[in-house]
C-alpha cells in the first residue's frame, strides 16, 4: 500500500492539502517504515491549481494523510480511489505508523478548510 503524507515544510504534516507540493510518501510493506522518497510538485501540480484532475505522481496512492483538506478535494480524490486521512498528528512518520495501527485520531474532513470555493 502506497501512503502519502502532506507536508510543504518537509517536517510536519502540513494542514492546507490543497496548496502543499511537497508529500512523503511511504510503502507500507517496507520494514523499516520510512518515508521512501520526497515528492515535490512544481506549482502548477497543486491540488487547486490542477482541479478537477489528481496529480499524475499521487494517482497511485492508496492513502493521503493531511492535516485539513475541504470536502470538495476530498470528493475528488475519493472518486480516484484514493483515502484521504485528517488528523492533528504533526509527525508525518507517527502519522503513517499511527494510522496503520488503526490508532490515528481523525478530524473531520472540511473541518478546518475555510477556502471559500
């Protein structure tokens, strides 16, 4: 299972999914559970700018663990198959062992998105 974790600063889970360009993304069959690799998306490859497509590196993601993310980015992304997780968690490492524990505390999706689109 292919996971990716949002986080623009490279260090915590960013909250604002749709402007981040930068994800971790994680293999889950990997032992060690590291982040595998540092996705970083030019500009234009954004959630918002991109609309109403997925980004053609995420669209084999399984799982994309976000600290916020509007309802209407997460519609999309659910009809690409892809699970969207919200959480308060910071660490994008904890995160990922967290949620495959089924330990991962879940904020509700568009809770903290004030976007206005």
């Amino acid at each position: 299972m292919k996971i990716a974790v949002a986080s623009q600063n490279r260090r915590e889970v960013t909250g604002h999914a749709g402007r981040c360009r930068r994800f971790w993304l994680f293999d889950s069959s990997d032992p060690d559970l590291r982040p595998s690799e540092l996705l970083e998306l030019p500009q234009e490859q954004c959630f918002h700018d991109l609309a109403p497509a997925i980004p053609a590196p995420l669209e084999d993601v399984d799982v994309l663990i976000v600290g916020g993310m509007g309802n209407g980015l997460s519609a999309r992304l659910a009809r690409h198959g892809i699970r969207v997780v919200v959480t308060d968690e910071k660490d994008p490492e904890r995160a990922v062992r967290l949620w495959l524990a089924g330990e991962l505390p879940e904020a509700a999706v568009g809770a903290d998105c004030h976007c206005h689109h």
